[in-house]
C-alpha cells in the first residue's frame, strides 16, 4: 500500500508561481513511476507531468501544453516529487493529484493504483 499526500496548493494571481510536493509513504518509491493529473470544474481529469520508477530517478516528462510553464523533480531519498508551476493561468485552476504506478509513464489513468487527496490550485486573473 502506498499512501500519497499533496500539499503546496493555494490561490495566486495570475503570472505567479507555485510548487506542489507529493510525499509517498513506501519505502519502494523508486519503484513506482509517480504522475500529477489536474482537474478543472467540469472537466476530465488530464495528466501533467510523469516521471518514471528507476535509481536514482526515472526519466520526466510534461504536458505540452504546460511544458514552458511547469517542471517536475523527484527525489527518491526524500520520496517525494515535486511540479513546480510558473507563469500560471487561470485555465490552470483546478485540484492536483498526485498518483502512482508501477507501469512506465504513459499507462492509462486507470493503471495509476495509488491516489492522493488532492490539492486546490485557484489562478485569479
């Protein structure tokens, strides 16, 4: 079992920046390739950014549509993988979650086992 916790989310204007932390439990994280998916009001649930099981970290990868804007990191010692978030739009509102798998990046929604509580990220304009 793999418990995941976000934090970090919050409201910001829009052009400002924030950074989510999701924290796993396991002591196996490094197993485990570890998404952030967002969903907006209304919307479907779409993945952000993946970065792949491995050691010391897997490979990354980001939406296209956010990739000049977003970056994500992993940390395996710390557990942890973190989506920092720039120059944000109100399109960008929307609760984040965290999720992993121990597929590769690129598995479908439904293989990710594991899911955090979510975060709130509000971009005024």
């Amino acid at each position: 079992q793999v418990h995941l916790v976000e934090s970090g989310g919050g409201s910001v204007q829009g052009g400002g920046s924030l950074i989510l932390s999701c924290a796993a439990s396991t002591n196996t994280f490094s197993s485990y390739t570890v998404s952030w998916f967002r969903q907006a009001p209304g919307k479907e649930r779409t993945e952000v950014s993946c970065t792949n099981w491995g050691h010391p970290a897997g490979s990354t990868s980001v939406a296209d549509s956010v990739k000049d804007r977003f970056t994500t990191t992993r940390h395996n010692a710390n557990r942890t993988v973190h989506l920092q978030m720039n120059s944000l739009k109100p399109e960008d509102t929307a609760v984040y979650y965290c999720a992993a798998t121990v597929r590769r990046c690129g598995a479908s929604e439904s293989d990710y086992e594991y899911w955090g509580q979510g975060t709130q990220v509000t971009v005024s304009s």
